[in-house]
C-alpha cells in the first residue's frame, strides 16, 4: 500500500504517519526527517536545506527529488510506503508519478489531513520534537510524560527553529500557494481521501483506518 500524506505543516501528518506505519507494515518516509538527520550530521545536503527551512521555505525539488526516490526505491519499500512532506509541489508529485509508473505501480491513497489556519498556529508553538528519534508531542494535546524529554528514547524535546511563530506564517504561505494544489491533482486521480484534522488523534486515526480498510 502506497500513501501520501497531504496537509498544511502542523495539520498532524506526521503524527498519523507514524500510526499508518505500525498498523500497515509500512515504512514511514519524511522528508522533513530525512533533511533534519542530515542538518545533525552535518551533511553538505543538511547545510543546503537548512538555508531553505530555517526561513520556511521549500527545499529545491531537485534536492528534495533526489533523497525521496533513492528511499524509496530501498527493499524495505517494496510493499508500500507512507509519505509525509512529500510531494509538496506539483512537480515533485509529477517525478514520483513517472518514476512509478517506469515499475507499473501507483500510489493508492491521498490522505489529506484538514485543519484550519487558525489551530495550525497555536499548535506549531506547542508542538516539541526530538531530533534523535523523530518523535513528536504537544505541550498541551500530546504531552511526553516527563517534561521536555522523549518517551521514545529519553533525549532532550525541542522547539524546531521553523515552528517559531515568525517562520509559521512563512510555511502556510508556501503551504498554499506550492502545496495545496496538490488537492486538486489527487482529486482529479480519484485517490483524495479527507479527514478532519481537529479531532483527537485517535478519532482521525480511526477515520483514516477506514478509508484504507
Ligand atoms: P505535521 O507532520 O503535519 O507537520 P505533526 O504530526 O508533527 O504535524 O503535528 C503537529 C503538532 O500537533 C504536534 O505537536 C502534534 O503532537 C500535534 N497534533 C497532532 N495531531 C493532533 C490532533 N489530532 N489534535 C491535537 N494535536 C495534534
Ligand atoms: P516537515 O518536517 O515536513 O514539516 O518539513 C520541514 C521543512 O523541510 C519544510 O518546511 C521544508 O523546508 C523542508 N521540506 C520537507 N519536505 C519537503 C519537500 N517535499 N519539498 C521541499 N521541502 C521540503
């Protein structure tokens, strides 16, 4: 099974990501955690995306092509997958249509995850990550059970440099203008499935369970 995750930045697609992997036996690819891995080992690929992110931006296509094709054409990926932060642009989601296609294969799901401007903002100043591990919570929805460290693997929680408030309102404008038309690309395909990101992350699981069977 073959997933893509949609949704502006902070609408949960990680989140339900994660939870897609466990239940399916899916690898779960992001992006945005493949970029962060290489900022911390320094990386020449990690310094040219920082560039990028740390103003909110997108991270060229050719760069961002590149690393997602390379992944998932590991073994691991041979059944299925669950993309989250990729495509984020129309062309991007074109590269991964013919690579695709070059195997006979498709996607088989878009899952977009909706949420409003308004709740996005107050939950990217919750949310807290640890780089280690990729883990995510929330000060106040998804709390860690001790503060400021990670359930997963004890490492410090951090606030992303791009989820403070001045780099938010940067991402839902390219949100919108770069990633949003992606709705009407998976739409006209047949494969757009939307759930209501407000709820709790279990309602939206459940939801989304639903829509894979
Ligand atoms: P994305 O991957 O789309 O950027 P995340 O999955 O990291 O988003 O979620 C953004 C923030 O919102 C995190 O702090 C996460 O813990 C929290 N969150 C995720 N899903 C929900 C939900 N259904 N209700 C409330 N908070 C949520
Ligand atoms: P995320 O963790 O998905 O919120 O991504 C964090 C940041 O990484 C984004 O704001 C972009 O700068 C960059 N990024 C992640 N995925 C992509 C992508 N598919 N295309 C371009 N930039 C990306």
């Amino acid at each position: 099974m073959k997933i893509i995750m949609l949704g502006a930045p902070g609408a949960g697609k990680g989140t339900q990501a994660k939870m897609i992997a466990d239940k399916y036996h899916v690898p779960h690819i992001s992006t945005g955690d493949i970029f962060r891995a290489n900022i911390k080992n320094g990386t020449e690929l990690g310094m040219e995306a920082k560039k990028y992110m740390d103003q909110g931006l997108l991270v060229p296509d050719e760069l961002t092509v590149k690393i997602l094709l390379d992944r998932v054409a590991k073994d691991d990926c041979q059944n299925g997958y669950v993309l989250d932060g990729f495509p984020r642009t129309i062309p991007q989601a074109q590269v991964l249509d013919k690579a695709l296609e070059e195997i006979d294969d498709k996607i088989d799901f878009a899952i977009n995850v909706d949420v409003p401007d308004e709740n996005i903002i107050k939950r990217m100043g919750g949310r807290r990550a640890c780089l280690s591990c990729g883990a995510t919570y929330h000060v106040e929805h998804i709390p860690p059970k001790k503060e400021g460290i990670c359930d997963a693997c004890g490492k410090e929680l951090v606030l992303r440099d791009d989820d403070k408030p001045e780099t938010v309102g940067n991402r839902l404008d390219v949100y919108h203008k770069q990633t949003q038309p992606l709705i009407d690309f998976y739409s006209a395909k047949g494969i757009l499935k939307t759930v209501d990101g407000t709820a709790d992350m279990k309602d939206v699981f459940a939801a989304i369970v639903s829509i894979l069977g």
